[in-house]
C-alpha cells in the first residue's frame, strides 16, 4: 500500500482530498500545525481509519525531516499555506514563512533522503498552487493557460508564485520529481466561513448583510472542491514531471452574481438588495481569473464533472444542514477579531 503525506491536511482544500482517497488503496499521513484549521480537526470530523494518521507539525519543523524519514513517503502533496488575500495584505509574515520556507524546507529534505535512497526513484512531490499566481485578466483576454507569465500581485500570490519557482528550480537542478497544481476558486463543505461562499450563507442564516467589495464585478472562475480534488489525484497517478497542471470549473460569474445565486437558494421570494452592503474595495484587487484547463482534459482525462447551478445548491444545503458546525467557528475569538478588523 503506497503511503502519502497531506501536508495542511486539516484545510478545506486538503480534507476534501483526504476524504477522497481514503476510498482508494492509499495509507494517508495528515500533518497540520492546527494555527487556523484546528475547528477541522481528525476528532471533530470523526475520521475512523485503518489508512488514515493525523500528525500535529509545522512542515517549517525540524521534526519533518524525521517524519518523512521514518515512513518513507511514496509522494507527498503540499496543501501547507496561508491562503488568504485580506490577510495577507495587512501582514505578508506568515506568508513568507509557510508558503516560501516551508515549501522550501520540505524541497530540501526529501531531495537530500532521495539522494540517501531514503525515498525510492518512484517518489513524487505534488505543489498545490492557485491560479493567483498568475495576476489579473481583463475581461476580453483568453483565460490563462500552463504558459502563461507569472504576475502575482499581492503579497499572498507573490509567495505561492516563489515556491511555484522554487520547486521547477529543483526540478531543473536536480531533476527533483516535482508536479504543480494551480486551481480557480473553489467552493464546498467544510470552507472557512471568512470565505466568500460560506461567509455569505452565514450572514443569511444570521439575517446580516453580506460585504461585498466595491461594484462586486470582480470575475472569478468557480470549482467544486470534489473536482479540483480529483485532478490532484490524476496528477499523482499520470502526471510528468517537471510539468504545472491548470484546473479550472469553466464558470466565471462575478462576486455580486455568486452572492445572488445563493441568496435566490435561500430566500427565494426576497429582494436581494436587502442583504447586500457594499464596502469599500481592498488593495490592488484583481478584476478577473480564468483558466483554460485543455492540457488536464488532454493528458490526464480530467474535467470538471459538476456543475456549478447544481453544486452551489449542493453547497448551501451543507452549510444550512451543518450550521452548527460554522457557528462554532463563528464564536471563536479568532474569527470575530479578523471580522471586525477587516469589515
């Protein structure tokens, strides 16, 4: 049985992926550091597995070294960062030191046990990216592709983009057997609820208005997290090395018309207007992703096999269905303090 590390397992993204794999013939090591996700962890979410280890672990650790040694990983997927945009515009530290270095550190020792025979020829590493990385489109310019040029423009898509290049140096360097990943917008359960979707279904559950940044005409390309996820697993399974990966959902729609397609779910017979409240726009927000996802659908077989009127519904029902779970969030003193900060 192959063995994988998550590393960031207890985040949206990664979880969703867990839970994916443990249908399959995989042994799954989840590390997290738990400084954000701890809401997400193994004995909330009740994971019971034979093929499943929760590991508590910053991978900026020096402890990770020991980790991937001991168990001898046949590929590791790096799901670790600070992903948030907002926060990373009032403080970029955090960013730097998990996105950068500790992407940086996790290059490092499985390139030095690969070269001890402590990892076999077989291994893989996997950067999960985003589409970020590569800046802000108009609205009339084709959607980004593998090739396009790397145009990061705030703090947060700045470090993804480093570690995006740090890992095809090693590739280049050393022929390190690393795959990227670069992702549009997801949307799914468990989502921390400071994110647009599940922040706006909240707000409606609570009766509040729902801040929306500036005209609300920002476009950005929508995925469910289910597919997102299963890319991941055909990059693992198929992927070449030394090669990034675009997976896109093929359903860009602006902020203000995400915000009204789940406000026509939950409160159908009601003016939308009346739960809207525009604020003032953050800095430097980009107007418009887009991915162009031929080479994943190409080479690897994948599509996006949901739909976004269909899974958007599936969504809302989640969150209404698991209320509680978002509400426990929702009263921790993290959450509120990072709300009246940035609204």
């Amino acid at each position: 049985m192959k063995k994988i590390l998550i590393t960031g397992g207890n985040g949206f993204i990664a979880f969703n992926f867990i839970k994916m794999m443990l249908k399959t013939d995989y042994y799954i090591v989840s590390l997290d550091n738990l400084s954000l996700s701890g809401y997400l962890n193994h004995e909330t979410i009740n994971i019971k597995s034979d093929k499943f280890e929760f590991i508590k672990c910053d991978i900026i650790s020096n402890d990770v070294c020991e980790l991937i040694e001991k168990y001898r990983f046949d590929a590791i997927i790096n799901f670790a960062a600070e992903s948030h945009v907002d926060k990373s515009i009032h403080s970029s530290n955090l960013f730097v030191d998990t996105n950068i270095k500790g992407t940086n550190n996790l290059l490092t020792i499985c390139e030095d046990l690969i070269k001890k025979n402590i990892l076999s020829n077989d291994f893989r590493f996997i950067q999960v990216s985003t589409d970020e990385v590569y800046g802000s489109l108009t609205k009339t310019e084709p959607a980004f592709t593998e090739y396009s040029i790397l145009k990061p423009t705030n703090p947060y898509s700045a470090t993804k983009a480093s570690a995006d290049l740090i890992c095809m140096s090693y590739f280049k360097t050393h022929y390190f057997p690393v795959m990227i990943t670069r992702c549009s917008n997801n949307y799914g359960p468990y989502q921390y609820p400071e994110k647009l979707i599940p922040l706006a279904i909240n707000k409606i559950v609570n009766n509040k208005k729902i801040p929306i940044y500036g005209n609300g005409q920002q476009i950005r390309d929508w995925i469910y997290v289910e597919d997102h996820c299963l890319g991941i697993k055909k990059v693992l399974e198929r992927g070449r090395l030394g090669e990034v990966y675009n997976f896109g959902g093929y359903s860009e729609l602006t902020n203000l018309d995400i915000i009204e397609n789940i406000i026509q779910i939950m409160k159908p017979n009601e003016i939308s207007n009346q739960y809207i409240e525009y604020v003032e726009d953050r800095p430097g927000h980009d107007t418009r992703y887009a991915i162009n996802a031929d080479k994943a659908l190409n080479e690897l077989g994948w599509k996006p096999l949901h739909k976004f009127s269909d899974a958007i519904d599936e969504t809302v029902n989640w969150y209404m269905n698991n209320n509680e779970w978002s509400q426990n969030i929702m009263q921790t003193d993290q959450y509120k303090n990072w709300m009246e900060k940035q609204y």
